[in-house]
C-alpha cells in the first residue's frame, strides 16, 4: 500500500541520515584528536605508565587521569615537557576546507558551525567577544568545493538552514587558505590520487588532511 511504501522510505532516510551523522561525527573528531594532540598523549600516558611500571598489568580505569597528567609534564624518555607546549591547537578561528557539498559534506559543516544561542544575560558578553557568538559557536570558516553540486545546494530549504560558506570554483583554489581539509567524496578513477605532493605544497605546512 501507499502508507507501507512511505513507511519504508522514511526508514531508509532514516538509516542514511543516521550514517551520514556518524561519518561527519567522525571527521570533526579526527580533526580535534589531531589539533589536540589527544591520541599523541593518550600513548604518552601509556608508555609513561608502562616503562615506570607502577601498576602490574593493564592500565586500570583509574589510572586515567594519572597517565593524563603525566603524559602533560613529561615524555616517556623522561625529560621535561611544559604543559603548555603539548596541548595543540585550537579549532576557534580556523578555515575547514570541504570537498564534495552533499549530505555528508553539509553536516560535516554543520557539526564545524555548531550553533550557539548564549545564555540570558550573556548576550552582551557574545557581542563584546565575538560577532559570531551567536552563531557560531566554533568560530570556523568554510569553504566548500564541489563541481557538480547545484549552486543553491546549501541555501535554505525546509527545515534546513543555510550554511555560510565560500565556494570556490577549482579543488587548487583553497588549498593554500584552510587549515583543515576535509574530503568527502568517492573514491573513482577521476578522483584517486588527487591528494598528492603537488596539493601537499600548496598547503600551510600544519595544516591537516581527514
């Protein structure tokens, strides 16, 4: 029946919507474990741990905040590390480079541009601060590439709000403006390889390819 097929087919949205927020979830994770240095000091915390050998074993739930800490004020060699020189870099401020403006791209961008609505009585503490405040709440630009997407395809529609980007007309044009690149597109013939020594030169020497 006509119910039963619209039935199944929000079902099948469902479960796409669904894996397109776990990848895009994924890409705004991998990018802050690698601005943050989180996984490097989660080794360092583990090494620490197993070359001081303090506890037989594995490392229990709750030597966590230990190994942390540790991992913040020293290397496993030994020698001594600043905190301050080990904890990364900050996600406000930066430019995300997408690459492929479909689903997942756009809520790839969405999760960078979290939008933020301050506080009663905060609201004057966002205008002094920041003119983005509001909006948001990460403080990332966007610019967006994708060749065969419509032009409007991240205007306004339904439910779904617009996403303040910049799109560019080539992949090379951003290369040498984001910090962070963020692909999301298949892999076919035309496009494997496209990350290359050539892209790789263009780009800011920290910047970061998920």
């Amino acid at each position: 029946s006509s119910d039963q097929i619209l039935a199944a087919s929000v079902t099948e949205d469902s479960i796409a919507d669904y894996r397109f927020c776990r990848v895009a979830e994924l890409s705004l994770g991998l990018v802050l474990s690698l601005l943050r240095r989180i996984s490097e000091l989660d080794r360092r915390g583990e090494s620490i741990y197993f070359s001081e050998r303090r506890f037989p074993g594995s490392p229990p739930r709750r030597m966590r905040r230990y190994l942390i800490t540790s991992a913040l004020s020293r290397s496993s060699g030994g020698e001594v590390n600043l905190a301050t020189t080990v904890m990364g870099r900050s996600l406000s401020g930066k430019t995300i480079g997408i690459v492929g403006m479909g689903n997942i791209g756009r809520l790839t961008v969405e999760k960078f541009q979290v939008r933020f609505e301050p506080q009663k009585g905060l609201e004057r503490v966002c205008e002094l601060t920041s003119s983005r405040c509001a909006q948001n709440a990460c403080g990332c630009s966007i610019i967006a590439y994708d060749p065969f997407a419509p032009a409007d395809i991240w205007s306004a529609r339904g439910t779904s709000r617009a996403i303040p980007h910049q799109r560019v007309a080539t992949f090379e044009d951003m290369l040498s403006e984001v910090d962070v690149l963020s692909l999301h597109l298949p892999l076919t013939p035309k496009t494997r390889g496209m990350i290359n020594r050539d892209v790789f030169a263009r780009m800011k020497r920290d910047a970061i390819i998920v």
